[in-house]
C-alpha cells in the first residue's frame, strides 16, 4: 500500500529545554501508512534552539528550515504566555506560508503542531484513521496555575465550552453543568464534533484545497488565528473534530518539564504489547511445573478468576500422575503474533508457538505447537480468559472458552464526606467493583483527593458540581443516572458514601450478578444508631423490606423519574417494573444515623428542604431527635 504524505508544519520560537522534547517526540511518530516530512519556521531568539533543529536536520530524513528573521519579542513565564495583535497575525502569516508550501507540493495531510507539544507515538497515525478533514488531537493545559485543566478545543464563540440556542437563557449553575458534561466526555477516548480547534491538527488537502487557512477575517472580533481559522473551515462546510485516543502532553510552562518523563511511561507499552507479555509470561509460567516441587513460576496472576479455577482443577489431577513418572515439563512461547481483538468485550486474540519439552524418567521429549490465546483487558490488566494448543500432547491443559465477568459500576454522589465514613466505604467497596463514577456535588473538604486514592487502581469517573444540586434530588440523580450509564455497565450498584454491605457481600455478588433472569437486586438496609446496634421502631423499619441498591441497565429500557425534589429515589421509579426482582438476605449497614452530630443537621435539612412533608414525614423527622431510640444489636 502507497503511505500518505504527510507534511508536519510548525513556526518555532521555543525555549532550547522545551523545544528538545517536542523534536524528540516528532523522532519517534510512527509511520506504519504515512511518511513524513517536516518543515520548520525557525523564529528563534536563542541560537541554542536554532542548532537543536538543525541537528534535528541532519539526523532524520526530510527536513526542511524556513528561517524567518523577527525581532518582536514574546513574553511567557510561570504564570502565562503574552499574545499581542502583532504576533497572533505575524504567526497566521507564517502558518499560511506552511499551508501554501503542503499544496504546491501536493502533500496528502498537513499536521500542524505547537513546538510546546510532546506527542504520543501512534498521534498521527490515529489522527489520519478518523477520515476527518480537520481533526485534532486533544491536550490539556491550566491557562493559569491555580486553573482547573481544561482542553484546547471549544464549542462555541470564543472558549465557550457548552452549546445553548441563541435565545436560551442559562443559569450560572445550568452553564457549570453543560461544561462539565463536556469536559467529562472529553477525557473518555473517542472522536467528537466540536466548534473549534487548533495546535495539534491534522489537515486533509481537500480542506486546504477547499481554502481553509490562518488569514485575518476582518469583521470578526475574536482574537487567535486559530479561531479565524475554525469559523472559515466552518463557513465553507468542514466540520471539524477532536480525537482523545492519545492525549498529548503541553509543557506550557518550564515547570511542566518534570511531567514529560511520566507522560512518556504511559505510552511505553501499547496495549497489544501488554496482551502478547501476558501470553508469554503465563503460557510459560503455566507449562513449566517440577514433579517435586511443583510449579516454580507463579501462574495464577495471569488468567482470570474463572479460568484459575478450572485449571487447579485439571492440575490437581495431573500432579499425581507427574511425580509418579518423575517428570519435568518446561514450555515457553515463540512467534507471537497480535491478531485482533474484540472492542465490545475488551477482548484480544493472540497467536503463538509453544516449544515444549518433557524430561521423563531421564528421556527428553521436545515438541512444538501451534497455540491461540484470547485475553481479557480492563483497567490497564490484562488476563488470559481462555487458550487452545491445536495438537494433543501429554501434559496439555486446556479449558473451554471463558464466559465474560460482568462489570459491576459502583454509582455514588458525595458532599463534604471526607471526614464521616468515605474511606471506610470505599475500602469494602473496592474489593468487587470492576468501575465507578462519583458525583461530587460541590464538596469544600478533602472527599475527592479520598475517591482518587482508593480508586487509583479502578476504573473511575469523578465528576464534581461546582454548585451543589441537593436542594432539587431529582436533578443531581439524573445527572448521576447518566453519567454512570455512560459506563455502559452491565450492573449499577447504587449506594450513598456512608452505605456498606456486610462482609458475605463480597464473596457471592459475582454470582448474583450472572443470574441472567433478573434485573435488579434487593437488600434489607439496617439504620445503625451506633457501631454495633441499629435502631427498630414504629418510625424505623426500613430493615424489614427490601429496596434495590443494584440493577441491570438496559439499553433497550425506557426509565422514568420520579419528579420530587426530595426523596426522588436513587434509582428511576420504574426501576423494579423492567424485570424481574431478586430478593437477598445480605445487609447493608447504613452508617450516617451513629453520630448526633448527624443526626441534628439531618433533622434541620429536612425541616428546611422538605415544605411539603406528609404527615408521616413530619414525625418520622421528629423521631429523629429521640433520646432513647429502641436499639437492636447488629449480627452478620
């Protein structure tokens, strides 16, 4: 297959320390169905930069340097970078002059790069996958220090990052709120439509033969070449894109140096290099066993739950046989070779040779087989979920292909938990969930730093309101709904941060979740009054029935909310209609009625919140405040 050419643009003026990892980066793109060339603006003040790119020259092939000789000075520090008309347009011109040169030349792709961008290996090869005529690769930078960090591309206007029709009025709070929800899907890897762009693009020739460029539109107020060149490419019909695949690294500052080395550790080793490690590593592992000292390579860590126990099993009936005969059984794996994978089930397919050879009795046997390995990957692990070797031989293990574990979303709002119950929660939580996503509704307190610890090797999705929703439930639990099928679980397990099950949970929830006839799951909720005792009256009883805390989600369901500001349910009212209900014994402990503390600043919030409280509600607050409450003592 003739590679496309692509020509890689970029006016430099960079420091010699920044501009070093930019051109180490562009040294190890790869160019499995491109060729590249390169074309520099050399704007330099400092020769030190100017000589990095000329040894960049003489050290890869195709290479070309436009020196262009300014004396405008540009201001960055520590704190931000300083823009004035003259250098927005001086570096419009000199992009133009690139664009022109990608045309004349009749180069397939221009990709124009900031000489502040570290980029990851497979950028541009991902970036021509897409078939778009623009399209960018996102970064991410905080504009100023104490800034969140926020994406280079927008929606709307100048840095508006949330659509809304033109006589829409939005809130402060309801703005927030489409902005995040923005934000958030951009850190999702995909390819999404967006209103502007610029700094890492990859540009088709048909947009360039279209027209699109940098040059000033007259009329227009906004200020960056970047954002004349989105509205023109808009205008004459070119959508443009963001791709998040592989997120490049922005040195904005000589203080975001130091995060080269750990942005470059994340990219090392591709997926399809973890997945073909595993099948060595453990086909290995799992073919080399001593008929007296047994196995001397661990083997388990490599396969999954299901696949462990179905070995043990064959192992233990082939061990006796082993030590009877005195044999030693050493294998490792040759050839391999990346087939395909499964995107829908995280599922990879290995091809590989097996060299084998058996010691029996002092009679050495060697054999070679050709083998296939699939292999589970989820939260950056991977685990072989089943393998067959093609030819029979003494000593094969083998076990039927593995059936999927289902994911189970632990889906939660917190508010300022940090220093009630949070940690405790999310400790017994983590033992059995596969992902989860948490709504932090406008905490002050250390309750996100929490979720980010005990979930750094899970899964996550901590999406934090600026504003708390509480005041109306129904809203923050849509916001929580959504955000959580996002995920697209198999099962959504739906607590609040001072909610844990007893510790039998842990041991039978993956067998509850493949009873594939039901759809959601219900347990008995103890409101504990204090650790060992919880509380049982004519007000208290919610123990005595069984409420859903975890459910299937369908995609084919329709769900309905309850339109309550207060006590709108944690799940859709409709949640126990879409099928049917298992019914559990195993408990969970409700931990937020122990401290008095609490319990006086529920009873106020209630009083406060709920203005059209029943008659029930209102002496069900009152018990609240009940000095002597009947108490029960907990048992597991």
């Amino acid at each position: 297959m003739k590679k496309k050419r692509v020509l890689v643009g970029s006016p430099i003026r960079q420091n010699p320390s920044i501009l070093k990892e930019f051109l180490e980066s562009l040294r190890e793109l790869e160019q499995e169905t491109i060729e590249l060339s390169y074309l520099f603006i050399d704007d330099n003040e400092d020769p030190a930069s100017s000589q990095l790119l000329s040894e960049f020259s003489e050290s890869t092939a195709n290479v070309m340097i436009h020196k262009n000789n300014s004396k405008d000075h540009y201001i960055r520090n520590e704190i931000s970078h300083s823009w004035n008309e003259q250098l927005v347009w001086k570096v419009a011109r000199l992009k133009d002059i690139i664009i022109k040169i990608a045309v004349e030349f009749n180069y397939d792709y221009l990709f124009f790069v900031d000489s502040d961008i570290v980029l990851h290996p497979r950028t541009i090869e991902q970036l021509k996958s897409t078939e778009k005529e623009i399209v960018s690769e996102i970064f991410w930078t905080k504009w100023q220090p104490d800034f969140p960090e926020l994406p280079q591309v927008w929606l709307e206007d100048h840095y508006t990052m949330f659509y809304k029709q033109r006589n829409e009025q939005l809130t402060q709070e309801e703005a927030l709120n489409r902005q995040d929800q923005f934000i958030n899907q951009l850190k999702k890897p995909g390819l999404y439509e967006v209103g502007g762009l610029g700094a890492c693009t990859l540009i088709c020739k048909s947009a360039l033969e279209k027209g699109a460029n940098f040059n000033e539109i007259k009329n227009l107020s906004f200020w960056g070449e970047d954002r004349h060149f989105c509205i023109r490419a808009a205008a004459l019909g070119i959508e443009l894109f963001v791709d998040t695949h592989y997120p490049a690294y922005h040195i904005y500052r000589e203080s975001d140096l130091k995060g080269v080395v750990k942005f470059k550790s994340s990219f090392n080793e591709t997926i399809e290099t973890k997945v073909m490690r595993v099948v060595s590593e453990g086909i290995s592992a799992l073919g080399s066993f001593h008929y007296s000292l047994g196995y001397p390579v661990a083997w388990k860590k490599h396969f999954v739950k299901e696949a462990r126990i179905v070995l043990e099993n064959e192992i233990q009936k082939q061990m006796s046989k082993t030590i009877a005969d005195h044999t030693k059984v050493n294998a490792y794996v040759e050839n391999l070779k990346y087939i395909s994978n499964s995107p829908d089930i995280s599922m990879h397919r290995v091809e590989f040779t097996l060299h084998n050879y058996i010691l029996q009795k002092g009679e050495r046997i060697e054999s070679h087989f050709k083998g296939f390995c699939n292999v589970f990957y989820s939260n950056e692990q991977c685990s072989i979920a089943s393998f067959n070797i093609e030819s029979e031989y003494e000593g094969q293990i083998d076990f039927p292909n593995h059936k999927m574990p289902k994911k189970l979303t632990l889906s939660m709002v917190i508010q300022n938990e940090g220093a009630r119950f949070l940690k405790q929660v999310l400790e017994s939580h983590a033992k059995y969930i596969d992902s989860a996503v948490i709504i932090d509704d406008g905490s002050t307190d250390d309750s996100v730093q929490i979720c980010e610890t005990i979930l750094r090797n899970i899964r996550h999705n901590i999406i934090s309101n600026s504003c708390s929703k509480f005041s109306n439930e129904v809203e923050l639990r849509k916001q929580q709904w959504e955000a959580t099928i996002d995920e697209q679980p198999d099962w959504i397990l739906n607590v609040d941060a001072d909610e844990l099950f007893e510790e039998e949970f842990s041991k039978k929830v993956h067998q509850l979740m493949e009873l594939e006839k039901y759809s959601t799951m219900c347990f008995p909720l103890y409101d504990m009054w204090d650790e060992k005792h919880y509380r049982e009256d004519e007000y208290w009883y919610a123990h005595k029935t069984h409420r859903p805390f975890i459910a299937r989600y369908s995609p084919e369901a329709v769900y309905d909310w309850l339109e309550e500001k207060q006590h709108c349910g944690r799940f859709p009212k409709n949640i126990l209609d879409i099928g049917p209900n298992l019914i559990s014994d195993l408990k969970l402990k409700h931990l937020g009625w122990i401290r008095e503390e609490d319990r006086l600043k529920k009873y106020k919030r209630y009083q406060i919140l709920d203005t059209n409280k029943t008659e029930f509600r209102t002496k069900h607050y009152e018990s609240i405040l009940n000095v002597k409450p009947n108490l029960v003592a907990w048992e597991d």
